[in-house]
C-alpha cells in the first residue's frame, strides 16, 4: 500500500503496469516519459533483453501536484511480459498501489491475454491480497492495428468484474493518459 513518509510529507505510490510480452507495457512508460515538462523531467529506467524487450524492468518516477501539504512521488514500474519471467512479475507486485492490465487486443493475442490475466491473479493471491484490494485499470491496446476484437468483446473476454477499461494506441499516446490516470484516481483515494 501507499507508502507516506510523515518526517519528509510524502506520499509514495507504486503502480505496476502488466501484461503479456509486446502488448505495450513499455510502449506506455516510454510515451509518458517522451512527454513529461523538461523542468523536473525524470530519467526512464530499462534493463531490456534485446529486441526491445524488457528484460527485469522498466522504471518511471514521477513526481505529481501535492496533495494538501505532501509531495506525491510516483513510481511507475513495467514487468517483463514473456513467460520465462514469472516470478520476476510476482515480485514486482509486493507492496503495489495499483495496476494498469494491458491487454493486446489482436484476436491471435487472446489466450496470452487471458493467460496473464490469470496469473496476475494467481499473483495477487500468492501476496495475501483479495480480489478488489488492488486497483485494477484495464488497457485495451493497439487499437490502431486491422481487425481487433471490439471493446464489448474484450470486456467479454478480459474484464468479467467489470473494472475500468481504457481503449488506448499506446504508440500514439491515446489512452496512456487516461489509463494513468484512472488508475492513480482509485489509487489515492485508498491512502
């Protein structure tokens, strides 16, 4: 849970943004990161495996407005999204504020949507948490390619207890915002 430092008034957040391999975990933290105002501007770390594929991690810190009279840090962390790196992704999870799920939304990606989904929930559960205890974003991604499921299949397919959803192009920035921000909107409302 959110992590707040009383002697330096700051309140820490940790949101995790998982999914399967290539479904733009990165692609969203890069985006953000392209984005940020200079003054301030922080540095994206990523530790990738060739063919740009995260290899442990990538990491965003960022600071936000205060809330009252605490600083808001927040820290943005991307999993690696191929099967090899399981329990890399579970221990990405300790201590999480909430997560951004980013679902491929090509038909071919289905199962390896569904497979991820049900280990983040195996994951979760492995930690000690109940369904609902940990915001849950839900990113519909690649909008932009031909042929995607439609929004009302997914949330079919992908999203039975009805969070959040976002239908974003990662690539292009739409939808990076808004999922951001949905899941920090849930998430500090639980400090």
């Amino acid at each position: 849970m959110a992590m707040i430092v009383v002697a330096d008034r700051e309140i820490h957040l940790k949101i995790v943004y998982y999914g399967p391999g290539l479904s733009g975990k990165t692609t969203n933290l890069t985006w953000l990161h392209q984005h940020l105002p200079e003054p301030g501007k922080s540095t994206l770390v990523s530790i990738e495996g060739g063919q740009d594929r995260t290899l442990f991690f990538d990491f965003l810190p960022m600071e936000l407005p205060p809330i009252g009279d605490y600083r808001v840090r927040l820290h943005l962390y991307s999993v690696p999204g191929q099967e090899r790196f399981g329990s890399t992704r579970a221990a990405h999870l300790r201590g999480v504020d909430g997560i951004v799920f980013v679902a491929d939304s090509q038909r071919d990606r289905l199962e390896s949507n569904r497979a991820s989904l049900a280990e983040l929930e195996a994951s979760l559960a492995s930690l000690g948490y109940r369904a609902g205890d940990i915001p849950i974003v839900v990113q519909y991604n690649k909008r932009d390619l031909p042929g995607v499921f439609t929004r009302a299949q997914l949330d079919a397919h992908l999203n039975a207890l009805g969070r959040p959803s976002v239908t974003a192009a990662a690539i292009a920035g739409e939808g990076v915002v808004e999922s951001l921000r949905l899941i920090l909107e849930q998430a500090v409302r639980r400090v």
